[in-house]
C-alpha cells in the first residue's frame, strides 16, 4: 500500500474511533447530579480513547478520544463548558497509551500474544490512572479560575468526579484489552492494520 493510502485509511480509521467515543459517551452514559451545580457520568469513551491509540498510535488514538469525546461534551448543555478541558485531557490519554504500548513495548511488532496482552493491559492502567489522577484535580482548577466557580462546588465535583472516573478506569481497562486484543489480530490479518512507528 502507498503511503497516501496507507495515511487515508489511518484518517479513516481515526474518524471511526472518534465516532465511536463519540457514541459510547453521549449515548452509552449514565449522568450522576452531583449536588451544587455540575454533572459528572458514568461512561466508557475513556476505553474507545485507549483503543484508538493501541490501534493507531498516541497522536492518532488521542486525537480519535479528544475529538469524539469533546464533540460530545459541545452538544450537551451541562457538559459544553468542560469542553477545553475534555479535549486536552482525552489527547493526553491516548498520548501516555501509545507512549507505553508503542515507543516502549513496541507491541505492534510482536506476534507473542501473552506479551502484547500484558503491555495492552500496563498501557491502558498507565493511561486511565493519568486520567483518575487528572480529570479531578484539573477539573477543581478549571472550575475555579476559568469558570469562576465557589470553591466549595469545586471541590464537591472533585470528589464525585474522582469516584466516577475511578469506576470508569476499571470498567474500561477490562473492556478496552478484551476488545484490542480480539479486534486487532483480526485487522492485522485482513490487511487493515499496520504496524506503529519504528521496530
């Protein structure tokens, strides 16, 4: 395959990921109120996010997430406002999950099936942890000084910000290694997935 195909099929793709974090967050969500203002969710666009980048690479997968997942937060009223930070946060998920899975265990090369199960399982942790840590702490600071909310709401959407994420890391950590390591065998064998960045 031409390089020019090779980059329309991996734009192609990346679109499709996108579509689906789009999906699994606005429509595949249970939305938790969380006393004084705000909103927070129970969802699995974190795992499409990990998916992405374990497919496709760090720029390609985090892109895929902060797309998919910031188009999402636009089209709802109480999650527009978190947008920014959406888009930021879902970039870095798939960054640290490609950084991981491709610049240091380099498992798109390798046929050893047990081998790519664990990096896919130490690289969708590493990401989703970052994501446990992130999402609340960067969350009560946006809130504060870019939205100029009270501090006390902050903190309240932290707390229930950190329990939430912290179910969705597990949740998606076991969907994302059983979906990556049955689909991408699969596309490597139909001609549809290619190998990511250097040996």
């Amino acid at each position: 395959m031409s390089n020019k195909n090779h980059m329309l099929q991996k734009l192609a793709q990346t679109a499709l990921l996108a579509a689906l974090c789009f999906v699994s967050f606005k429509f595949l969500k249970i939305p938790i109120p969380v006393p004084g203002g705000g909103a927070t969710a129970l969802h699995i666009g974190n795992a499409f996010c990990v998916l992405a980048a374990l497919l496709l690479g760090g720029w390609y997968g985090g892109f895929a997430g902060a797309i998919g997942m910031t188009i999402a937060d636009v089209l709802e009223p109480q999650y527009i406002v978190s947008a920014p930070k959406t888009f930021i946060l879902k970039l870095c998920i798939g960054l640290i999950a490609g950084l991981v899975a491709h610049r240091i265990a380099k498992i798109s090369y390798s046929k050893d099936k047990k081998y790519v199960l664990k990096w896919s399982i130490i690289a969708s942790i590493a990401a989703l942890t970052f994501n446990v840590v992130a999402d609340p702490v960067v969350g009560y600071f946006y809130k504060i000084y870019v939205l100029g909310q009270p501090t006390t709401a902050a903190a309240i959407l932290a707390k229930f910000n950190g329990v939430t994420t912290f179910i969705n890391a597990v949740v998606s950590v076991l969907l994302v290694t059983l979906i990556y390591n049955t689909l991408a065998p699969a596309l490597i064998k139909a001609g549809l997935l290619y190998p990511v960045g250097n040996k």
